[in-house]
C-alpha cells in the first residue's frame, strides 16, 4: 500500500523539505500540498489522503480549526508538526483535542540528532499512520484478533482493596487521559499517577490543561510529591518518575533517565516502582499508545496480585501498548475508553 | 553542519526567508502605524516563526536565537500581553537589520555572525525575563546532560544490566547492519527516536504475526542492531530495532539479509521486499527531475487542483538567463538579417518562411523577457522603511503611498534602479517636504505624501516620485545657477521654469545651504541622472511652487534589446535610440538660423538648437552639395529638445546591444555596437553623451 500524503505549511521551503524527505520514500506518494488551513480542507475533500501532515501557525486559516473541520467533514489521520515550545505544546494539545492523531517535532533534529535518521522515522510515522488509519475506521490491516473484542467489559466488579491508580498511555494518550480523567469526582477518594510518554516541554502545559478540565487536581509532578487522594501526577517529559517510602509516607522520586532509556517517562519503570510499593493494592491501566511500554512493568504489577486494565483495540489511535498486555495474558479487563472513566469512578 | 553542504536548501531557504523579510521590513512600518492590528501583529509572528523553523532545520543556531525571541515577543503581543510601542520599534527594526546582516552573510556562504547578545537582552527585556526563561527552559530542559545519575542501581536493575551485557555481546559476534545511531546518539532524541523505532512495527506491516511473535522470530538478523553499544539493551530497545527492521524495508541501508528474512517468515505482500535497493533507486532518480510530481489519480478529475505553484517552480542563475538572452539577442540579429535578404530573393516561400520566423523570434523573445521580469515591488519594497527612518531623523511627518508595485521590469533594470530611487526619494522628503507646523500654516494636513508609482507605458516603464511639499521656485533656482557659476545670468533669465526645475540634475547644483545627513551634498542629483540615462532613461521633474513636486523616471523594459531608428551619415550607419526619438521632418535648410553662434530652427514657435551629426561622426564631415533639404531627426534629454541633421534615415530596427570592443569602450557618444539587417555594423548613439561632448553648450 503506497500512503498518499497531503503536506499542509505556510513556508515552501518547508513543504519542499518534508516533500523530498516523504517521496524518497517508494511507499509514500505525495498527492498535494496546501499553504494554509483553508487550502488543506479543500485539497483534503478533493483528493482524499491517506494521512495530511499538518502545520500549525498559518495564514487565512491554523491548523487547529483546520483540523477541527477537517475531522468534522471528512475525517482523515492527521499527523501535526509542532515545535517544541510552551506556546508549541498548548498548540499541539489543541490540535490533539481537535482531532489530530499525533504530532512530530518540527525541528527535524529533535527527532533524531542523525538527520538521515529522522526522515526515515518520519517517512516510518506518515507509514504507520496511513496503514492504521483513524480508529474509528474499520481496519483494513489483517492484525485483527477476533478474539479481542470477546474478552471486552463493560462493567467490573468493584475490588475494596486499591490504594493507588497508575494510567500509561503513549500516542493517542492526551484524548484518552482527558476522556478517562475528566469522568472522576471531585472526591475521588484514590492518589492517580500519569505516565504519558511526551517531550518534557510538553508535559507542564498538558497537566495544567488536564487541571483545567478535570474536577480532581491534576498537576506535572516534582521530586518529593506525596501521593494524595483526589490529585494526578504526571510525570514529567525526559525524566523517570519513581515511588518510594519513607515514614509510611509514598512521595514521588524524580530521576534523569539512563542513557538506555527509550522512553522518558517510561511506564514499565514507574509500573515496576507501583509493583514494589504498592503490591496487589494497585490498580494499572494501559491507554493507546505504539510500542510495548508497560508490558514488563505490569507483569511485575500483576505477580504482586495488582488488577490491570487496558484499553479495547476499537477505541485506541493506536493498538500497540495495550495489545501488548492483552498478548501477555495480563490484562484483566479490557475496556472501550468511554466506559474506563465511569468504571473507575465506580469500582473503587 | 548543514550550512556546508545542503546548498542547494540553504539558497531554497534564503529565497523564501529572504522575501519574508523584506515583508516583515514593511509589517513592521505598518505597525507602528497600525498599531495593534491581530492581523498584522499575527502576520509577523508567522514570519519570525516561519524563518526560524527554516533557520533551525539548516541548524542556523544564530538565526533561530534571535527570530525565537522576537517570535516571542510578538507571540506576547498578539495575545495582548503588550502593546505595540515606541520602544518595541526601537528593537525590533534593529533586531531585522541583523537579521537581514546574517542572511548576507549566509548569500556570500559565510557563516553568520553570532547573534549580538545586547539584542538579546533587549529582547528579553521586552518580554519580561521571566517569559523568555520559561520559554527558552523546555528547549534547554531537553538538551541537558543525559549522563546516568542514578548512584545505587537496584538489585533487579543489576540484574537487568547483567542480561543485557550478555545480550549486547551476543550481538557483536553476528552480522552487523549498518545501525550505528542506536549506540552512538547521546541526544535527546534518543527517547523519540527509540519510541519511533518502536512505534514504527504498526499493523500494517506485521500482517499475522504480534508483536512478540514477530520478535522472536527475526531475533537473529535483530539483535545485531544494537551491536557496538557498550550500553544495556532493554527489551524495548531491543522491540525497537526489531520493528524498525518491519518498517524500513526498502530503505536504503537496512540491512538485506534481514529483509529478506522477514519475506520468507512473513510473506509480505509488498513484491519489492527482496530487493529493496534495486527497486529503490529507480523512482528517487525520477523524483529528482526538478518538477517531477507523482502524478496523481485525483489530478484527472480536478486538472487545476494541481499541487500549487511551489512545485512548479525552478531556480535558474540569473548567468543562464543572461546567456539566453544573448542567444536571442544574436537570433534576432539574424532574423533581421534574413529579412533584408529576402526582400532581395523574391521568393514566395522564403518570405513566407521569414514572416513566421519573424513572428516566433518576436514571441521568443517576449517569453524571455519575461523570466528575467520582477515586480518593481523588489525596490518599492525597501520605501517604508526608509521613509519611517527619515521622518524619525527629520522629525517630519510622513506617508508613502505607493501605486503600481506590481508592474515587471527587467531585473538588472529593477537593480539597477534601486539606488537612484532611495536618492531621489530620500530628496523628496528632505527638500521637498515641509516641517509639521510650516505645513500647519499655509494649511496643508500635518502630515506630508510621498507617492511612488510605476506603470508600463508601451516599451517602457515610467516612475514617478510624488510629493506635496513645498514645491520649488524657478527663480531662487536661477539665481543658484548664476552664483555657483553654472551659467550667466542672461542665460539663466531664458530658461523657461520647467528646464530651470531641471537644473538640480546639474553637477555641482545643490539648492540645501546645510549640508545633512540625508541629502544635500550636491552630487546625488547628477549621479542619479547619470545613472538613469546609462540604462537608456530618462529623468524629469516638474513642480509647482507651494504644492510639490513630480519627479518622472523613464526606463525602457530591457536592457538588453533596444529599438532604434537607423540613420546614415556618409558611409557609416548609426543607431539612435528610439526612446530618445520626439519627431523626423525634412528640412528646408534655408529656414536655418544662427542666434548667437548657434545653428537653430524653429519648430513650432520654439527654438532647436540644430548639429549636423555628418561635422561630428562621419569621416568626411563636408557638407553634403547635392541637396538643400535635409533630414532632422528631433531628439529628447529630459525637458531639452535638439535637432540633429542626418544624411539618410533608414527605418526602425530592434538592435541587440553589443560592448564597444576594448579599443573603442569610452569613446564619448557611442554607447555600445550592433548587427544590422544587411549584416553591417552600426555604433549606438548615446545622445546625451554625444551632445555632452560635442556640443558647445547644453
């Protein structure tokens, strides 16, 4: 399958880069490019892409509201280039809300320091996302286990005995967390810890926004946080986010991460601290995401006795971290992310 | 660093750059006017942004720094944490002036000075350090140190590291593709780019297996991935590469055997799996054709949704173009050459043959014209601000107006023309308009016009510089003249108002008693009309006393080609320019009169001083016996009119202008040698120049 890509950006000479690096690519076709928001929702209507990359300060219209209509009218993935800022993060969040499926940093190098490198992540990206399509979509890939969709829950049976909740997500995570969070009390009466693998200029401005929107207290969290009822933690983007006690007391342990280190945050090193401290007494949920991140941390979780959730194939942007916990035998709900938030609120 | 070697990016990134900023240039005039305008307030954050995401995919560390900061500066100001001031102008229009420094340096391949931090500090300033240290503490955030600091590794991660290290040695002893970033990148980018790696294994590629499955099974031909690194491989890491390994088939450097391997496990539809690079290079080198565009299914519905005009586009050397030209200057030679042959040969079919040779020639060399054609926009552009800075220096109230910005010249032309444009403008505003109060008390608005406007009138374009100031007076001009010695005052006395506002193009004329920094050294005036009629135009001003002042620029469309009217004298062929060219009569020469030594005629109740080309040029300048009428061919420099006696008058021709050679270049009054139609030489005419030299008195 060749994926057919519409370019959106106000500067030529980038729609000139990131058109040569995607058709170096034989499976990436570039079918049309737009200057501006306006032009992106008519070119998307006429040529019907498999995925748009998509800028996000532009003339006449922005990529928000351009993404925002576009998925109102005729949704297609939509992949933002965003730059790595405050005012960059807020953006991209917005654009997230509105739809769009995931987002690259503009500055190529940021993708990777090796320039050859970055295009073929990005051609791999603008790959991905074309072959999976929108989650709503039927998915035309033959990866689908019929299996899956008999083990999902709608409702659980309450367990008495959890003292802490633990939330990883990857792509497609923002929508999700905000979905999932948004849907507990004020009261909630358990502390909530957040893995979200983001950029760590990301991760402030997602937490205020989360704060924002959510009864309970969201916010990014800092070395020596102590755990409370009723408040999330996000770890922070670029570093590890441990547990650990002291007194009685669970506060939070903010550490550089290890040269090793794929994600910052990663889940299965915050799952694994959650094992520790709190074995078989948490309760850990895998979100949408790429990749496997989670998997070993929530098998350490579930040897200790921990219930784990993850998120249904249906409702993910991408099935990747969740499916892995299924695949490992570990998940022992998996749950359309409409019904996690109101499950959640109820079974603990 | 990409500075080095993406040339062809870097000129890619300077042109598109480079028109933002002559945009921001004017955005930012207009904003001192305009004030707090969301549009435009948003129209320059876009542009700072726009130039830096280019400046930092070239790695411009310098460039970003600065466009980063005034990004966030007018990021502040559009979402109304700031007011457009005063204070902000003051930085701002410097903070462009470097910017537009570094962006010369990047044109002569340097590479560009490091940002000046008191800019940066102003900047910072404006903001408020606060923000800036907020904004800029991500980006840093990102890039610190990622060396372990973790003293006291648990048991299970001792553990851990134990298996990878055998892992890790397992790896080096099988094949190794060609991978190295995995173990050599100590950047941030790492977790991205590992989290990608991982992210890359999608559902499309791995049609049956999972993810695990799809693991184990091109274990081998994975783990050498992370080969060389003397760090731990996680499974994740491990995961990563493996799925990298899915996604990247076809990929120039995977490695083949690996490939190929997943092919037999997995039977991929995909047919180009086993030879990926083979397969690969075919349609690169396709796409490498500079317009080469896919063509694509939708196109033939919709034919005009083609991708836009960006594609479309080649960059050509100004040199290539010149050379084109050329060819065509010499194939119009040739044309006009068959067509003095034919006329000889009679022949049906020949002429034929010369008329479409003709017409195509002629369409030729339109379209060529036409891709060396800029908008005047090009020099027009640079007015706002300089109007902005001279009206702060002069503390005079000023508005430019500009009309025609859109009208195509050629592009030498539009260089060439840039300099004398600001010297006259810059002479507008200085001389010509008056102070805030002055202008107060004769009752005109406070704030003075200065109107630029260009148009295209037949072969040529005409300029015009306009203000409503305080006009000139004929005879304090006069009176100037006589005192600096540039004429008598009998002579001054004649000259009519028109041909006294003129004299400001004199040399040594300088109607300012103080010398100022903007103008009014006296030699601007007549450079700039030097300058002008060296590209075959012509300069005129008009005025009226208390109202203003026109200035009127000529130019013909080209450089390059250049209609003429041919004449003869004696032997010898010339060609006069055209441009130059009022009327031809035959004259009687005994209605000839002498004033005061001078040859003159009278045509039309006015007085043309009358030469006799032939006692100038021709090698036997001996009257002509055989005739008492001669032909006169009256001549334009500006407001002065002449009449010049030519032997024979041939027609008009398109001449392509040739240098004189080394021997003849400076002779006074040839401005350059052409080909003519029956294949002889003719010298070009350069009026002015001509009459400058020989004349007794202009």
């Amino acid at each position: 399958m060749v994926a057919r890509v519409l370019i959106v950006d106000d500067s030529s000479f980038f729609r000139r880069r990131v058109n040569e690096i995607l058709e170096a690519d034989a499976r990436i076709e570039v079918i049309g490019m737009a200057k501006n928001g306006q032009e992106a929702i008519e070119q998307a209507e006429k040529l019907k892409p498999d995925v748009i990359t998509m800028d996000i300060e532009m003339p006449v219209m922005d990529g928000i509201t351009a993404v925002r209509k576009i998925m109102q009218k005729s949704p297609i993935p939509i992949l933002m280039f965003s730059s790595l800022t405050t005012d960059g993060a807020k953006a991209t969040l917005d654009a997230l809300d509105a739809g769009a499926v995931d987002f690259l940093p503009k500055k190529f190098d940021d993708i990777s320091s090796d320039r050859d490198e970055a295009k073929r992540l990005l051609c791999a990206r603008v790959r991905l996302i074309a072959a999976r399509g929108l989650a709503t979509k039927p998915v035309v890939t033959p990866s689908v286990r019929p299996a899956v969709s008999k083990k999902t829950s709608t409702t659980i049976p309450k367990r008495k005995n959890h003292q802490l909740i633990a939330i990883g997500t990857s792509t497609g995570g923002p929508v999700a967390l905000q979905e999932v969070l948004t849907k507990l009390p004020k009261n909630f009466p358990l502390p909530i810890i957040l893995i979200q693998h983001m950029p760590a200029s990301f991760t402030p401005a997602f937490a205020q926004r989360l704060d924002g929107l959510c009864q309970i207290e969201v916010r990014e969290a800092v070395d020596g946080d102590q755990l409370k009822p009723g408040l999330a933690l996000l770890a922070p983007g670029g570093k590890q986010m441990k547990l650990a006690k002291r007194g009685g007391i669970t506060y939070i342990k903010i550490s550089e991460p290890l040269l090793s280190e794929n994600y910052k945050p990663s889940v299965d090193i915050t799952f694994e601290s959650v094992a520790t401290n709190y074995p078989g007494t948490a309760l850990g949920i895998v979100l949408t995401g790429m990749g496997a991140d989670g998997r070993e941390g929530a098998r350490k979780m579930k040897q200790g006795g921990s219930e784990l959730w993850s998120q249904d194939e249906a409702s993910c942007v991408v099935f990747g971290m969740p499916a892995a916990l299924e695949e490992a035998g570990l998940s022992d709900h998996v749950l359309a992310l409409s019904t996690i938030g109101e499950n959640l609120a109820r079974s603990v | 660093m990409a500075f080095d070697g993406d040339d062809e990016i870097l000129q890619d990134f300077l042109v598109e750059a480079g028109e933002i900023l002559e945009d921001l240039g004017n955005q930012l005039v207009d904003l001192e006017n305009a004030g707090n305008d969301s549009e435009l307030l948003n129209a320059v954050f876009r542009g700072f942004h726009t130039i830096k995401g280019g400046a930092s995919f070239l790695n411009l560390d310098s460039l970003v720094a600065l466009c980063h900061r005034a990004e966030d500066v007018f990021n502040a100001l559009r979402n109304g944490e700031r007011e457009v001031d005063a204070q902000l102008m003051d930085v701002m229009l410097p903070v462009l002036d470097s910017l537009n420094d570094m962006f010369d340096n990047l044109r002569d391949g340097e590479e560009p000075d490091a940002a000046d931090p008191e800019q940066l500090k102003q900047l910072d300033d404006l903001l408020g350090n606060e923000s800036t240290a907020a904004a800029e503490a991500p980006v840093e955030a990102v890039v610190v140190d990622e060396s372990p600091s973790e003293p006291e590794p648990s048991a299970d991660e001792l553990e851990d590291e134990f298996e990878a290290i055998l892992a890790a040695s397992a790896a080096n002893e099988a094949q190794t593709p060609a991978e190295p970033e995995a173990s050599d990148s100590d950047e941030i980018s790492d977790e991205e780019f590992e989290a990608m790696l991982d992210q890359m294994h999608g559902k499309g590629n791995v049609p049956s297996n999972t993810a695990d499955d799809a693991s184990s099974g091109t274990e081998e031909s994975a783990t050498p991935l992370a080969s060389g690194a003397d760090e731990l491989i996680s499974d994740d890491e491990f995961d990563a590469m493996l799925n990298d390994l899915h996604g990247a088939g076809g990929m120039p450097g995977a490695n083949q055997n690996a490939e190929e391997k997943q092919v037999e496990k997995q039977a991929e539809p995909e047919t180009k799996q086993p030879e990926p690079a083979g397969q690969k290079s075919e349609p690169v080198a396709e796409k490498q054709e500079p317009a080469a565009e896919k063509p694509a299914p939708a196109k033939k519905k919709a034919p005009r949704e083609a991708p836009p005009a960006a594609e479309t586009t080649v960059r050509v050397d100004t040199k290539r173009l010149d050379d084109i030209m050329n060819l065509v200057g010499e194939l119009v030679l040739v044309r006009n050459r068959l067509t003095t042959l034919q006329a000889k040969v009679d022949d049906e079919n020949v002429s034929h043959a010369v008329t479409n040779l003709d017409v195509i020639t002629a369409d030729l060399q339109n379209s060529v014209m036409k891709t060396r054609m800029q908008p005047i926009k090009k020099v027009f552009g640079r007015f706002p601000r300089v109007i902005r800075d001279l009206a702060r220096a002069l503390s005079k109230d000023i508005k430019l107006e500009m009309e025609g910005e859109d009208t195509d010249l050629d592009k030498n032309l539009v260089e060439a023309l840039a300099d004398p444009l600001v010297h006259l403008v810059r002479n507008a505003v200085d001389h010509g308009i008056e102070m805030p109060d002055d202008r107060e008390k004769v009752g005109k608005p406070r704030t003075g016009t200065v109107l630029l406007r260009a148009s295209q009138e037949g072969d040529h374009i005409e300029l015009s510089i306009s203000d409503d100031g305080k006009g000139m007076d004929p005879d304090v001009l006069r009176g100037i003249a006589v005192t600096k010695g540039l004429m008598d005052e009998d002579s001054a006395a004649r000259l009519s108002d028109h041909e006294c506002y003129n004299l400001i193009f004199a040399a040594g004329f300088s109607t300012k008693v103080e010398i100022s920094d903007i103008s009014g050294r006296g030699v601007g005036m007549d450079v700039v009309k030097t300058r002008i009629i060296q590209l075959n135009g012509s300069v005129d001003i008009d005025s009226k006393l208390g109202e203003g002042s026109v200035l009127t620029i000529k130019v013909p469309l080209t450089l390059a080609i250049m209609p003429t009217l041919m004449i003869v004298l004696g032997e010898q062929t010339f060609a006069l320019p055209l441009v130059n060219v009022c009327e031809i009569f035959d004259l009687d020469l005994s209605q000839m009169n002498v004033v005061d030594g001078q040859k003159v005629i009278v045509v039309r109740d006015k007085p043309v001083p009358l030469y006799f080309l032939r006692e100038w040029l021709a090698q036997n300048p001996a009257p002509r016996a055989d005739t008492d009428s001669s032909h006169v061919v009256i001549v334009a420099i500006g407001s002065q009119r002449v009449g010049f006696v030519v032997d024979e008058l041939l027609g008009q021709e398109e001449v392509v202008i040739k240098p004189l050679g080394e021997m003849l270049l400076g002779t006074p009054g040839m401005s350059g040698a052409t080909i003519t139609g029956d294949g002889k030489i003719a010298l070009i005419i350069d009026v002015p120049g001509l009459l400058k030299a020989y004349a007794r008195r202009m």
